[in-house]
C-alpha cells in the first residue's frame, strides 16, 4: 500500500497553478482559493509557461500582498510539468499537493477541507467533481453542454457527485510522498495526465477519493475553435493513456469515435445510396440542436441555442483526437514491425 498522509494537523500544504496567458481569470481563481493561515500552512506556486497577456505581473502585484504567493517559471510549458516542478522545488515541510486551475473558482476553506479528506479517508489522492459557468452567451451555452449527459457522457466528476473511492476525477490534492514516488505525471504525454497518473496509482495499489461535497466552479473555452482545439488534446490523450495501459474505452468515450466514422462512413457511401447517405449525419445534428433548444425553451435562455453547434464541435474535435494518436501509434507499430522483418 502507497504511503499516505495520515497526521491530522501540522499539515504544510503547496498549491500549484499551472498557468498560461491567464490575465483574465488567475485573481479571481487565486482570491478564491487561499486558505485561513490559521487553519493551514502553506505556499502557492503559480507555474507560469511564458505567458505575454500579463499574467506573471498579476501575480507580482499578488505576491507583494501575500509573500506566501509566488510566481516561479515553467520552462517545460505544459501543465503535467508545472506540477512535477512544484513538487521538486516545493517548500521542504509539504506534505500535501494541491492542483488548481486558473480557470476555476474555489469554495470556500477548499484546500483545507481537501486536507482533511486526505487524512480521514486515508487516500491516496482527492479528487472533485466540477461545474461549468460562463460569462459570455457562447461560454455560458459551452457550459450547460459540458454540464449535461449530451457533453459528458455521464462523467461522474463532470456532475455533482456522491462521494466515494473511484478510478479517476478532476485532481485537487495529493499526498506528496505518493506523487513523489510514483514519478509525478507523465510528460511524455502534454495530454490526460490526470488520467494515466490515475491508471499508474490504482495500479500501484493506492486509493482515489471523490469528495462529493467539494465542488469548483469552472470557465470553460469561450469560442468554438478553442473548445475544438480543447477537445482534439482531450480525446488525443485518452487514447494515449488507453493505449499506453491497455485498457479499454467506456461506451461513452468510443461513442464520439463512432459517430464520426458513421458520419463520414455515410456520406462517402453517397454515389451508392445518394440522399439517403446524409440521413445518419442529419439525424445527430438535429438531434444536438433539438436538446439545446428544448433547454432554451424549458429554461427561457436563447443563448442555450448554441449548445447544439457546442456539442457537434466536442464530439468530432474529441473524436478526430482520439483517432490521430490511434492511428499515429498503429502506424508505428507497423513501421517498426516492418523494420524487424525486413
């Protein structure tokens, strides 16, 4: 069994953000995450990837206010290294790592009370489920898509959740010893380095808390290129984590692959089957726009419209990801093959 944190008290906490071109949303995410220094000692490490909107001097003007703010440079630029970072070049009494995220917002007492299911349920790690706002028409219709089985597929993080042990969530907090010596994230991969990391520590025997009651509030991507862009990286890096681990896909994570070779399976088939080649593409659009505009209606919120236009765009951009790292490790698989034979 992986070593925990098992202590109540004198627990030293570090708070990592990993961060990137986040003027927008870091002080709000920051304001809402420092915990009461009489409750719990600790250190924020805002983990800057070359951001040039401003960022880094937010984040000065913070750490002026609060010397246990700082700012510290992440050359590696992706997020899995921010964290590896942190957790190398963390204060020396840390005994717990928290992950936040800059496009989030915080209970309230939220890393204390992640410490103290840490320790009352001798996990491993905590993980939360989180909630999607917005605060533009576009981004709140993004939000209610990723809200809603339509976006999610039913993720047990993506929706208020009971609590429980699981195999995988949003990260919050974990006990730095077992992050330490599993050898942090991946960065062999840029993407899901949540989730391989969770393959990795169920693998090595330890234990992955959802703590129902812990519950962020999150910005998602505020136009449609970014969220596919978003998307792609996402359905990529599950693919890398299922192919790297062996493990198989849920039903709804090779449903958006499905659909998208039926899709394009249907309207190649058109010099044989003509108009009737564009009835299963037809069908899923209608059927995306139908449920955005029955929540518009049912909610009186015209901007819910777009959640059709939303879900289209996550569903192929996730699955076109999915299908890229699929076919990229296929096609080296063969190479390499060939290469032994030859």
């Amino acid at each position: 069994m992986l070593a925990t944190v098992r202590v109540p008290g004198s627990q030293f906490a570090t708070i990592v953000m990993p961060a990137l071109n986040e003027a927008g949303y870091i002080a709000e995410a920051v304001a809402s995450l420092l915990p009461d220094e009489s409750a719990i000692d600790y250190e924020l490490l805002v983990l800057d990837g070359g951001s040039s909107d401003g960022t880094p001097e937010i984040v000065a003007k913070l750490s002026a206010a609060n010397p246990r703010i700082r700012l510290v440079h992440n050359p590696r630029r992706i997020q899995s290294a921010a964290v590896n970072i942190a957790a190398e070049t963390c204060d020396p009494r840390t005994t717990v790592l928290v992950r936040a995220d800059c496009h989030a917002v915080y209970p309230p007492r939220f890393v204390e009370k992640c410490v103290e299911t840490l320790i009352r349920e001798q996990s491993s790690s905590v993980v939360v489920s989180m909630r999607a706002i917005g605060r533009t028409p576009l981004q709140n219709a993004i939000a209610a898509t990723q809200n809603s089985r339509l976006g999610n597929g039913g993720s047990a993080h993506r929706r208020a959740s009971r609590s429980g042990f699981v195999d995988h969530g949003h990260h919050a907090a974990f006990d730095l010893g077992t992050f330490r010596s599993l050898g942090g994230y991946d960065e062999s991969a840029p993407y899901n380095e949540d989730a391989e990391f969770d393959a990795r520590l169920i693998g090595a025997g330890g234990r992955i808390f959802l703590d129902g009651n812990l519950s962020i509030d999150y910005y998602p991507r505020s136009s449609l290129p970014a969220l596919a862009r978003q998307y792609f990286r996402h359905g990529w890096g599950r693919a890398n984590t299922l192919l790297k681990h062996g493990m198989r896909p849920k039903l709804r994570q090779i449903l958006p692959v499905l659909l998208l070779l039926g899709c394009l399976a249907s309207i190649f088939s058109w010099p044989l089957t003509g108009w009737f080649s564009l009835l299963l593409p037809t069908a899923y659009v209608v059927a995306c726009v139908l449920w955005g505009a029955l929540l518009a209606v049912r909610q009186g919120e015209p901007n819910l419209l777009w959640m059709g236009p939303a879900a289209v765009t996550m569903h192929m951009s996730w699955a076109l990801g999915f299908l890229d790292r699929a076919c990229r490790t296929g096609a080296t698989r063969f190479l390499r093959l060939r290469n032994r034979s030859a």
